[in-house]
C-alpha cells in the first residue's frame, strides 16, 4: 500500500515528529543508535548504590573519590578534593589503606572484566599525600553547646571524636594508656603501619580542638557517673583489648602459650627484649594469626608452624599473607 505524503497517517506522525527526551543521569541516553538506525527506546539508569561502596564497612565514596582523581569531577586540586571526600566518612585513609582487609574490592564489578580496583592502594595513596602535603580538617563555624565524653582512642573513639567535633559538639577524649590509637598503635606492627603515619593523621583530628586526657582509667580514676553528670553524653569506645585463649584445658595458664593479642601487645610494650622460643606454633587463620607468626619469624625463630582446622581457600586473613 502506498501513503501519499498528503495523506494523514497516525503511525507515521509520531514516529517522523517523535521528540526524544532530554539527556539526564536518572533516565539515559537521549538517544540509542544500533545498526545506523534511531531507535525510541531509551536505556534508563537506575540509582544504586556501587557495589564497591556497598561493600564498605565505612560507607565510603569509593567510586566519588576514584572519579576526582581521574578527571571526571573537576578540582583544582585533585589529591586535595580526593582527600576531602574520603574523610567525609573515614578520617584514617593512611591507617586504612595499609590494615584494610577491602571488602570492597571484593565487590568490584571489574573483577569479572579483568581484575578488581586497587581501591586499597589508592587510598594509601591518598593518604600519604595528605601527610606529606600537611592537610588540615576545617574547623568547624558553629558550635552546640553540648559537651561529649569519648572513652577510648582506637579507631571507633576517634572516628567518632572526629565527626561529633565537625558537629560542632565539644568533645573530651579520655584515654588508659599513655598514647592515643588503641589497637592501631598496640595491636599493629609498625611494619603494617608506621607510628609516624599513625601520629600525623591522629594529630590531625586532635588539632580540630578535641581535648585529650591520657592516663585516664574509668572505674580508677574517673567513675562513669562522674562521666555522666559532667558531659551531656558519653561513647564508649574501648575496643577488642582482650584476646582470646586457647579452649582446652591448661590453654590460658600453661606457661609458653598465650594469646595473639597478649603477644603482639608484649612487643609493643617490651620491643626487641620479649623473649620468643626457638619453635613456634600458631593456632588460628586470620591477619591476627599472621602477625603473630611474622612477629615470630621476625624475632628470629628458626621453626614457626601454621594451624588451622580449615583449607587454605577458606582461611580467614587476607589473600596477600600467602604472597
């Protein structure tokens, strides 16, 4: 059948005066073009969170702070506003990108193209260039009026000391031991992260305005009804310090066995002078577990042995420790 071109058709109408919907991130592409034709049907995006992100105990902006540093989100300073977005949620990017198991490289859709994001090293990355370059937090304008006590100076009292400041609350952060960082100076290796990494990016949230009061023992020096009665709240924050004993019998009194946090905060506390045995076991198959034994091999025993009631494919620590 023939159409005159003077003839009204409904069908040909729309598709000749078809007006294709502006471009938008919520709803796609203006137009699809396959097989040199246009076709009406637009792709429509939808609004999730990436997996990368997803996956992320800290709930960073993972994909944000790759697409400043790749150009796609323009700053004069790339590294800086990179910076900016990652302590938006983690105030710890050196520590992290160091001791970070990344879950969220496990969820990185690239794996299934070629291999994952290396989101821990470009984390490091940033990191180290904010130590470097003497980045600041901003101060925060405004204050509240409120007055929190933070008990505990490991990654969660810090954090939380941290964004209660950028509230505009006043915060008091009460520590036992002599130094600020909890299980990240106490319970890891300065092969893992140097102290000076730790110090620079602890100094930097202190700097904000926090108070600090070190030596300090609740239960011994200060009651948490005094805590109470002189802060309008309190976190409490003090951390995983109790590792656990082996459970058999003789397991946590027998001497030459102990725990792998006992043993890994005695070096701290006694450094080169801990006495370690010439053989070595130890029982477990996490990054705790692995430290041990590298502190071991490191001290310079000349047997250290690794047990675990699980395959190595389904050992807990890090696929690195193997490498």
């Amino acid at each position: 059948m023939t159409i005159s071109p003077k003839e009204s058709n409904p069908v040909l109408d729309f598709v000749m005066n078809y007006q294709y919907p502006e471009f938008t991130m919520e709803k796609g592409l203006e137009r699809v073009v396959a097989f040199g034709e246009v076709s009406h049907k637009c792709p429509t995006y939808e609004r999730r969170v990436p997996p990368c992100t997803a996956g992320c105990p800290a709930d960073e902006d993972i994909r944000g702070y790759h697409n400043i540093l790749r150009g796609v989100e323009k700053f004069e300073d790339k590294w800086q506003a990179a910076f900016n977005r990652i302590t938006e949620k983690n105030p710890f990017p050196a520590v992290m990108g160091r001791v970070c198991p990344a879950p969220c490289e496990g969820a990185c859709n690239r794996q299934y193209l070629d291999e994952t994001v290396g989101i821990n090293a470009v984390e490091h990355a940033i990191g180290d260039y904010a130590i470097k370059q003497g980045l600041k937090f901003d101060k925060p304008q405004l204050s509240t009026g409120k007055h929190i006590a933070v008990v505990g100076s490991g990654p969660a009292g810090l954090s939380c000391a941290y964004h209660l400041t950028l509230k505009g609350h006043k915060v008091t952060l009460y520590e036992a031991f002599e130094k600020l960082g909890g299980m990240m100076r106490y319970g890891i290796l300065e092969y893992r992260v140097p102290l000076e990494v730790l110090d620079a990016e602890i100094q930097r949230i202190v700097d904000l305005g926090i108070e600090v009061k070190t030596n300090v023992k609740i239960g011994r020096d200060i009651s948490l009804e005094q805590l109470r009665k002189d802060h309008d709240a309190v976190f409490m924050g003090i951390g995983a310090q109790k590792g656990r004993d082996l459970p058999v019998p003789g397991g946590d009194n027998t001497p030459g066995v102990t725990n792998a946090i006992d043993f890994l905060q005695e070096y701290v506390a006694k450094g080169s002078s801990m006495p370690v045995g010439k053989k070595v076991i130890v029982i477990g198959d996490g990054d705790v577990a692995m430290d041990a034994l590298r502190l071991a091999l490191r001290r310079g025993c000349q047997d250290v042995t690794l047990v675990s009631g699980v395959s190595r494919e389904d050992m807990k620590c890090s696929p690195s420790e193997f490498h």
